[in-house]
C-alpha cells in the first residue's frame, strides 16, 4: 500500500476499507508516514467526509494505537464525560463530586487546555497540591472506595490522535465532524468507561457554530458509541457565550464551588445538573430525566455534592481548605476593568476571542508546553440580553501581567450592543 494512493482515493470521493485505515493510523503512529502526507489527508477528510464505517474503522484504529485502559476492577458501571470544547466550561468540576455523591462511580481522564478552550486538569492545579498524575492502582482504588478519580490522560493512551490532532491545529482541519468524533471517542474508549455522557457545544466558542452542524456531530459520535459497544448519550449545550461568569483557572474553580454550595449561575447550573442527570440514569441509579434532576439538585442543597468536592481534593493531594476559603487560590495583581462604550443591551459576545483573550492574560497556553498561569483569567459582568449604562463595567481582566491594552481591545472587540433587548437564549438544546 502507498499513502499517496489512498490520499488520492479519498480526494477522487473513494471510502477507504479497515485494512487501509489501519495502515494509515499505525503508518502515522509508527513515524513511517510523514506529516505532509497526513495533512493533506486530513484536508482531503475535511472536503470529502468519511462514511459510517470508515469512521467506526478510523475511531477503531485510533484506539488501537496504543495503551487501552481495562476498569474491569472497578465494580459498577462507570461513566464518563466528555465535552468538545469551551469557554468558561467548568461542569466536569462539578459533575464528578455531584455523580458520585449519588454512588455512581466516576472515571474521570481530562486533558489541559489548548488555543483557546480550556481544560479540567489546569483548572484543578490551581489548588494547592492538587495530583493529577494517578497510577493506574491508586486511580482504580480511589473510583472503587470514594466513587470518584480524575487524572491526566497517560501519555501511551491514543499516540495516533494526539499526533493528529496537533497537525490539525497547524493545518485548519480540526472542524471535520469525521475528526473530531473520532478523536474524542477514541480517548473516551480507550480510558475504558462503560457508558459515555458527551457534552456538544455549540455557538460563537464552539468548534460546531450552527445547530445543524452539532446535531451532525452529536449523531457521528453516538453511533461510534454504539458500533463499539459503549453506552452514548450526547447533550447540545449553548456555547454562544461563555458558561457562567468565569474564564480561567482559580476562578473557574471559584464558580464551580458555588454552584455545589447552590448558589451558581443559572446557565453553568442548569447544564451541569443535565449532563450529570444523564451520567446517573446511564449509571442505573435513576429511571428517568425529571427524576435524575430533582433527586441531584437535593444532593447539592443538602451540602452532599460540596462535602464530596471537599473530599475528591483531600484524597487527590490538594489542600481541602481551599474549597471552604477560595479566596485562599491564586490571585492576580492586577484587576482591569473594561467598560461599556454605548448605552444598551449586549447583543453578542464572541466566546472565542474571550477564550483567547483569557490565554493572552496567560490562563491558557499559546504553543504546548507553555506555563499557566492559575490567578489569571476573566469576569464577565455583563451576558446576552443584560441591560447596561455607557461608562459601566462589562468585565475585569484579572492578570500578573503589566501591560495588557491588546486583551482589552479583544474584549473590546468581543462584545456588541444593541437598544432592543435580544431574545433569551437556550441552554440545552437537543439530547441524542
Ligand atoms: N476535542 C477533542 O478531543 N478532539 C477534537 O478533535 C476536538 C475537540
């Protein structure tokens, strides 16, 4: 087989069988296939798609490309979860203590953030000795005695997608649907958890920016579940702005203990509530949806879903204190405050260049490898449809750094007004 005739086979609209998938990712994997070639494989996927099978085969392949993680040890069904991506996206934080207060066991791989979204493992460093490199005993132990471990993904899990996914970023492919669903499934199935919640985003930080576009990829990457015998269920959640108020690391973590002491904003609440509701009825504690949120909502007001926050930190390393005391996480010096420029509504915010702006201010990284730092990120004060005065704060950039005019003109740039007041927005929009 020649790599060039199966770039050519696909680019001339031909489907690709098992045995030449195969020896595309293991080519890749093994170094024999070289990234040119790749990319333009990857573009020629973006322009022409995959068929069903190729991406069950691509997914498959991908898994196969190194270490798979038996939780056979683990007693229950394990659940995991998944999001494609965001802004302000901190619901895994809240989820995992919130599902496992509930007995459901949660085996939770995460990954760092990267461009312009950002990623649990970060978020939960900025607490004082917090691990998140777990052996693979420690991290079985803990989901078995306590319900509940999280950990970075090891570096042997999905070689082949890693590779991939970092030539994509440089190559303008990572919105393929085929891609992204198979990137995704790949880890989940590799980490080996028996039944999978996917949190789709869907909007301006988005990678899917229509509905149409999330629906398509919401289905690709259930039906991967179900061709490889893993429960899936996909929720679409709003991402036209970013989730909660907070964009960051510390704070991030902030706002995620506020929403388990109930006392969290609305949208970050209402999605992590569904997504969890999902993960327990997937994990057969409850029957159904309306259920599933009524009993997890008890669990937070009854103070549960905190204590067990409280605990996930405690037996990972992190100081506990911190989840009592906040104020005790990294803090920036400096605290700008950008202001509104017009009278009106916020009509839009760009939750992309937010996120950007949030890596500028140095909460994510530009290339990998990069250090974060945890105190810096930003406060919106001002989402869709709020009414603001001309001269008032819309958000604060919090920062180490001395000199930030660019990330203030991006927020600048960011947000649009409009005098009529637009219409409510979704927060969940479709299950599949
Ligand atoms: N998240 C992933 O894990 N992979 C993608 O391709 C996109 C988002």
């Amino acid at each position: 087989m020649r790599m060039v005739d199966l770039i050519h086979k696909k680019r001339e609209g031909g489907s690709l069988t098992r045995a030449e998938i195969e020896y595309i990712i293991q080519g890749y994997t093994r170094g024999e296939i070289p990234d040119y070639q790749m990319s333009a494989f990857a573009m020629t996927v973006f322009f022409k798609g995959m068929n069903k099978q190729e991406i069950a085969d691509f997914t498959n392949a991908i898994v196969h490309s190194g270490e798979t993680i038996d939780l056979s040890p683990i007693k229950g069904i394990k659940v995991d979860k998944h999001s494609t991506g965001g802004v302000g996206d901190k619901v895994s934080l809240i989820i995992i203590p919130l599902v496992a207060a509930v007995g459901v066991p949660v085996a939770k791989m995460s990954g760092r953030g990267l461009g312009h979204t950002g990623g649990t493992i970060d978020k939960l460093e900025s607490i004082e000795g917090f691990r998140t490199e777990l052996s693979r005993e420690e991290f079985i132990h803990n989901v078995n005695t306590y319900k509940m471990a999280i950990a970075g993904q090891s570096a042997n899990l999905t070689p082949a997608d890693k590779k991939l996914y970092a030539l994509r970023d440089v190559t303008d492919t990572v919105d393929s649907i085929p891609l992204i669903a198979s990137s995704v499934m790949s880890k989940k199935i590799a980490s080996g958890a028996d039944c999978i919640v996917l949190d789709v985003k869907v909007g301006s930080g988005a990678f899917m920016k229509s509905l149409a576009q999330a629906k398509e990829l919401a289905q690709t990457m259930v039906e991967i579940g179900k061709s490889l015998n893993r429960k899936t269920i996909a929720v679409i959640t709003d991402m036209s702005q970013p989730l909660g108020y907070e964009i960051g690391n510390a704070n991030e973590v902030k706002e995620a203990i506020t929403v388990l002491q109930g006392k969290g904003p609305e949208d970050l609440t209402v999605v992590a509530l569904t997504i969890a509701s999902y993960m327990t009825i997937l994990g057969e504690v409850y029957k159904d949806f309306d259920q599933a949120y009524r009993e997890l909502e008890r669990v937070i007001k009854s103070g549960q879903a905190f204590a067990k926050l409280k605990e996930l930190v405690q037996i990972q390393g992190g100081n506990p204190e911190v989840i009592d005391h906040p104020d005790k996480l990294p803090q920036a010096k400096n605290h700008i405050e950008v202001k509104a420029w017009q009278s009106g509504y916020v009509e839009s915010i760009n939750a992309e260049a937010i996120g950007i702006t949030a890596m500028l201010l140095g909460a994510g990284r530009k290339k990998k490898g990069d250090l974060i730092d945890h105190s810096a990120g930003i406060t919106i004060l001002k989402k869709i449809g709020d009414e603001v005065k001309a001269g008032e704060p819309i958000c604060i950039l919090h920062t180490n750094m001395e000199e930030c005019g660019e990330a203030e003109q991006m927020i600048k740039n960011a947000f649009s007004f409009s005098k009529v007041k637009p219409p409510q927005i979704k927060y969940v929009y479709e299950v599949i």
